[in-house]
C-alpha cells in the first residue's frame, strides 16, 4: 500500500511533466503545443477575420475619398444634322436669285471635345478643354460662304473663398477616411490580442482540466487498490468485514468525480477548438496538451514596483487605445470641415481662352482649326454666391458631427482610465497569485508526507482506515487546488501582459506572437 502513495506525492511535487513539442501551424497528432495554438488563432479566428475585412472596407472607402481628387478626362463627339422650313421672306429672296429648288435650311454640325479637370485637396477647381466645331450650312454655301470649322483652347479656375475653402475642409473627408483606416488596422491588432488572450487561457484551462483528470484518476487507482487489499484482509479476518463498506463508498465517490471532470475536460477542448475555429470534426481530433504551466518567477513579486512604468506603456501601447484615437481623429476632422462649412457659399471663377478659324476644311483637321486665323486669349472672372437663410443642412451636418467628436473623446477617455486603473489591479493579482502558488506546493508536499505517516501508523495500529482515507482525499483535493493555483497563475501573466499591451505584436503586415512571454512573468522590457 505504501508505493501508491509514495507516487503520489512525487506527482504532488511534479504534478506533469509535458515537455512543449515543435508543432508548426496546426496542431499535431503527439500532443497540442501554446505555439502551436497562438498560431492558429492569428491565422483562424473568426473575430480576427471579420475585422480583416473590415480593414479592407476601409482602405475601399479611402481610395472612394480620394477619388474625389483624382484627375478627370472626358471627351465627346457629336454629330447634328437639322433641317428647318424656310420663311416666306428667304424663299422669296432665294427666288429673286434664281434659286427655286430649296425650300428648307440644311445645317451639318459636327463636334469634338477633349478636357481634362481636378479638383485640388485645398478646394481649388482646375479644368482645361479643347474643341473644335465644324458647321455647314447649305443656305450659307449658296452664298459661297464655305464650312466653318472653330478650335478653342479654354482654361479655367474656380476658388472656394468660404465654404469648402482649404486643405481642412476639403480634404476632410479623405483624411477621416484615412484615420478610420487606421483605426479599424489597430482594431485589428486588438482583436488578434483578444483571440490571443481567449487562446491563451483556453489551453491553460484544457491542460489543467487535463491535470485534473490525471489527479482523479490517480486517485480513484489508489482507491481501487486499497479495495483490493481491504478484501485480503477481511478474509484473512485480519480487519472487520464493515470496513469494507467505507472504502466502497470512496471508491464510488471517486468514480463520480472522474465522470465529472472527464465531461469537464471534453468541455474545455470543444472551447479551445471553438477559439481557433476549429470545425465540429477537427474538435473532436484537437491533441492532448503537451505544455506545463509557467514557474514562479521572483520578478513576479517585483512587478507592482513598475506600476507606473507600466501604466504608461499601456497608454502608449494598447491597440484598442490607439483605434479610439484615430477614431477621435476622424471625428475631429469631421467637426472642421462641418464648421467651415455653416459659410455660405462664395466662388470666384477664371477662364482664359484661345480660339481659331478655319475656313472650307473638314471637322478632322484639328490643327488647322485652331492654328488658323487665332485670337486670345479671351477672359472671363465671375463671382457667384450661394446663402441658404436657414442653413439647416448644414447646422445639422455640424451638430452630427460634433456629438460624433464628443461621443469619440468620451469612449477614449473612459478606455484610457479602464487601462490605467486595470494595471495595478492586475499586477498586484500576478504578485498574489505567485504567493498563492509558493503555499499551494507547500500544502501538496506536507499532505503527501502525512499520507505516508497515516499509513505507517495504519500499519502499527495507530490511526484507523478512515482516518487514511480522509488523509488521502485532502491530498488529491490539495493536488487539485494546486492546479488551479498554477492555471490562475499563468492566466495572471497573460492578462497583465494582455492589459499592457504587450500580448502580439504587429511586424509590418503580419502579427507576431511569443510563446515565451506566456512562461516569463518578467516585464522589464516593456518600457514606455
């Protein structure tokens, strides 16, 4: 009998000694690795790939804003045959010269247009186009007067003198389009932290629930085994047939807690599998945690004398921080463009232009057309205003936006006062947890060392089977706490570092993870 507890309490010191494996990408078939795990939660989390596309509207809508500036070509072609009846008085005159086979009008007009306009992010309006008309008319060739073709070279100019004048107010919407994509990029480095930190714990709760199993087994074996040698001595008379009865009844207790934490560990493996976006199948087939938890490191104890190194590096590192920023950003750009815009609307307009004459020649000869017989430039100013009395649209663009600004610094604000309060409270649960951990490893030790005393008192008729049994149930419960106590630890590391920011990191366009920092509970080199 005494083997089986001796095991115990090495298993009590030990409690798994799962070395981590060197799976890459997904999990495999030996054992489940946190490397292995992170990883595919960067590259399979629902949460992560919805905020990718996300990220993917935005950069949509920043090339839709920058549209708005881009260069635009247009052209036209137009042909116009138009016959018209003569009037009494130009028949007659066609009469008197002898004429008295027309009775309507014949006009051919053909036209060609080529321009090219933009619109500055300061608002100012540039266009150039280039035409040329060519116009026959059958009365006008009667006279001999021949096809008249007409080039002309335009330039123009609009300035915003009040509304949509400037770089603020007429860039406004692409640079709000640019924050939001900046923002919804940060949203996506805090929704990879997020899936990190739910995967993180999720595999310390599927390897403790693992441990446990392994505890409950452990010690229902140990009870099976002294059931056994309880039956030798009841038939070699040596104990009482009634004692039989108690170790039955431990042994049915244990059996029962083995079902429960069997069905808890199937639990915790169908939630990991959930986190990495795993199907129904492949959940089924997710490997047995290979693993150990952290140790307790003493830098554990010193983490609340950087409280407010670290409270600061949050501030400066959080993703979710860094959104809600670019968010007020945005919002801000908004509030601008939206006040500058409660002006009415005062334009002033140029235009220079060139024009030329070409007589007899078809509508094909550009050059001719505009070389021949040119004059210019031609030039036109025009100031135009336009002043709504009641100016409601844009009060009302202006008071949207202006509480879109103030529910932004609100969010951010309270975001940044969560973080700030978050950290101390995290980093004093890390401390207390490693305190927690150093007792609950002195607990498992003692209670296997009394478990070996019972049983030799057992033997020198000095305690009773109970008194054993009780004994043995205090150390698997103590086993157990200690699991515990060790996932709670670990899952203290990932949180602070989750609350700091410092749980993934983002490398150009990919997201780095490092299973080490989930082992190490030192935060030096988080600096702000």
């Amino acid at each position: 009998m005494r083997a089986p507890f001796i095991s115990a309490g090495l298993c009590a010191v030990a409690l798994a000694t799962a070395v981590a494996g060197t799976a890459r990408g997904q999990p495999e078939a030996h054992g489940l690795t946190l490397e292995a795990t992170l990883r595919q939660t960067l590259a399979q989390n629902p949460d992560t790939r919805v905020q990718q596309r996300q990220v993917e509207v935005n950069r949509g809508l920043v090339l839709q804003a920058q549209g708005a500036f881009d260069p635009v070509l247009s052209a036209s072609a137009t042909r116009d045959r138009e016959y018209r009846p003569l009037r009494i008085d130009e028949q007659s005159a066609l009469d008197a010269a002898g004429i008295t086979t027309v009775h309507e009008q014949l006009t051919d007009m053909t036209s060609y247009r080529v321009g090219v306009d933009r619109t500055l992010k300061s608002g100012i309006a540039l266009g150039s186009v280039f035409s040329v008309s060519s116009a026959a008319d059958r009365l006008l060739w009667l006279q001999s007067v021949p096809r008249q073709t007409v080039g002309r070279l335009a330039f123009t100019l609009r300035v915003p003198l009040l509304r949509n004048a400037g770089r603020d107010v007429a860039g406004a919407v692409l640079d709000a389009a640019e924050a939001r994509l900046a923002a919804a990029q940060a949203e996506l480095l805090s929704a990879n932290a997020k899936a990190i930190l739910s995967a993180a714990l999720a595999y310390w709760d599927y390897a403790a629930k693992a441990r446990r199993v392994d505890i409950i087994r452990t010690s229902e074996a140990r009870v099976t085994a002294l059931v056994e040698e309880t039956r030798k001595l009841i038939a070699a008379d040596q104990i009482p047939a009634a004692e039989l009865n108690l170790v039955l009844a431990n042994l049915a207790e244990k059996r029962s807690a083995r079902i429960a934490t069997e069905q808890s560990y199937v639990e915790s493996r169908l939630a990991l599998a959930r986190v990495l976006g795993l199907e129904s199948a492949q959940a089924a087939r997710l490997a047995r945690p290979v693993d150990d938890f952290p140790g307790v490191s003493p830098a554990a104890r010193r983490v609340s004398d950087r409280l407010e190194a670290l409270r600061r590096f949050a501030l400066a590192m959080r993703a979710d921080i860094e959104a809600a920023r670019y968010t007020e950003q945005a919002a801000r750009y908004g509030v601008a463009a939206a006040r500058q815009n409660l002006k009415p609307q005062l334009d002033l307009d140029f235009s220079l232009a060139y024009s030329g004459l070409v007589q007899g020649s078809g509508p094909g000869n550009f050059n001719s057309a505009f070389n021949s017989a040119q004059t210019g430039p031609s030039a036109l100013a025009t100031i135009g205003l336009q002043w709504p009395w009641e100016n409601a649209a844009a009060r009302g663009v202006f008071t949207a936006q202006s509480a879109f600004f103030d529910t932004s610094s609100i969010r951010l604000r309270d975001l940044e006062a969560e973080v700030g309060s978050n950290v101390p409270v995290l980093a004093e649960a890390l401390r207390r947890s490693a305190e927690q951990l150093e007792q609950g490893a002195e607990s498992v030790r003692r209670y296997a060392v009394t478990l070996d005393n019972e049983q030799t008192k057992r033997r020198l008729g000095t305690a009773t089977l109970i008194d054993v049994i009780n004994v043995e149930d205090r150390l698997s419960n103590a086993l157990l706490a200690y699991v515990q106590l060790r996932q709670g630890y670990a899952n203290a590391i990932a949180r602070l570092r989750y609350e700091i920011g410092a749980i993934v990191r983002r490398e150009g366009e990919g997201y780095v993870v490092r299973p080490e920092d989930f082992m190490d509970a030192r935060f030096d080199e988080e600096q702000p």
